[in-house]
C-alpha cells in the first residue's frame, strides 16, 4: 500500500489502516467499512461543546470514585469493521494501555454533532457502538442548540432520552453530568 496517497475506495484491514494513518503528517482519519475516511476540520462551537464534555465526564469520574478513566478524541472505539475516533469516551475496567490507540472497555462513547458527519453519527454510528458489548451510552451532543440525545442499553433494547436541562445519569458506571455542563446555565 502506498502510504503517501492511499486508495480511498480500497478496503484496509484494521492493521494496515493504523500503519497508514501513523505514517500521516496530519489530518484526522477514521476506517468505516474497511475504507479510509477523511474528518473534516472542527469549527469553534465543536471544539468548545468537545471540551466541557470531556471535562464534565473527567469530574464525574472523579466524584463518583468509579475505575474509569474520561478520554478526550484520539481514542479508537473498534466496531467490527469500523475504527471510530469519538469526540470523548469513558473507558471501564482495564485502563488504556500507555502505547494503545484502542480503549479496552468503553462504556461511554460521545459524538458532537458537525455538518458533515450527522447522518452518520445519528445512524450507523449507533448501530455500530451499540454493538460493542460494553457500550451503556451513545451521547450525540448538538454543538449550538441545547440537545443530548442519550441513548442507553436495558438488556436487548436501547432507550433515548433528550435532554435539554438537568442531570444525564449513568448506570453502569455510576456517573452525572449535566446539559449546564456543557452548555451553561439557560
């Protein structure tokens, strides 16, 4: 494989996908179906509505004294065929090697919503993240208007609440974190 321009339309294994994106100067890439693709730049309200969720997760780790550990993006959620680079995640159980890009356990998985990327962050995403075992929660977070969309796992079903105001509860792993959080006080 040509890892200076790579064929888009080609399917990658998992391995030779990560030997790519290593070799890469920049840029930000997931693999969806064994294809290549390439994120796009992240405006201001992405970044802003990115940073107070990571850092909401982080203190409720905290608080809640829960063995987890709050990522910000640049973690690799593996689904299948697919290596998603969430916008945050929560990672249960065995910590993150030093060395890994992979979490072990995600129990929390985060997508901030952008122009580009929400059909696919409302659709297959979903589907894709719900079917790693340990995924409890899919938080789809709109970057400008007040909105979480909280999917949860109870047993064979996923639930969805929308939040716009007050607590996002979440059990396992026992922790809170509020739409004020994110978004501020209304």
């Amino acid at each position: 494989m040509d890892l200076a321009s790579p064929e888009m339309d080609r399917r990658h294994s998992r391995e030779e996908f990560r030997r790519w994106y290593e070799a890469q100067p920049r840029g930000r890439y997931e693999r969806v179906d064994g294809r290549i693709v390439a994120m796009a730049p992240e405006r201001g309200a992405h970044l802003r509505v990115k940073g107070a969720i990571y850092k909401a997760l982080d203190r409720a780790v905290t608080v809640a004294g829960v063995h987890c550990q709050a990522l910000p993006d640049g973690a690799t959620v593996e689904t299948g065929d697919c290596d998603y680079e969430p916008d945050a995640v929560v990672n249960c159980g065995e910590a993150m090697a030093d060395d890994a890009v992979s979490v072990p356990n995600p129990v929390i998985v985060v997508e901030v919503l952008c122009r580009g990327t929400r059909s696919t962050d409302t659709g297959a995403k979903l589907a894709d993240y719900f079917r790693v075992p340990s995924v409890a929660h899919y938080l789809i977070v709109h970057p400008t208007r007040r909105t979480v969309i909280h999917h949860r796992r109870t047993g064979d079903n996923i639930e969805t609440r929308i939040v716009v105001n007050g607590p996002i509860m979440m059990e396992p792993p026992g922790i809170v974190i509020t739409a004020e959080e994110i978004y501020g006080a209304e």
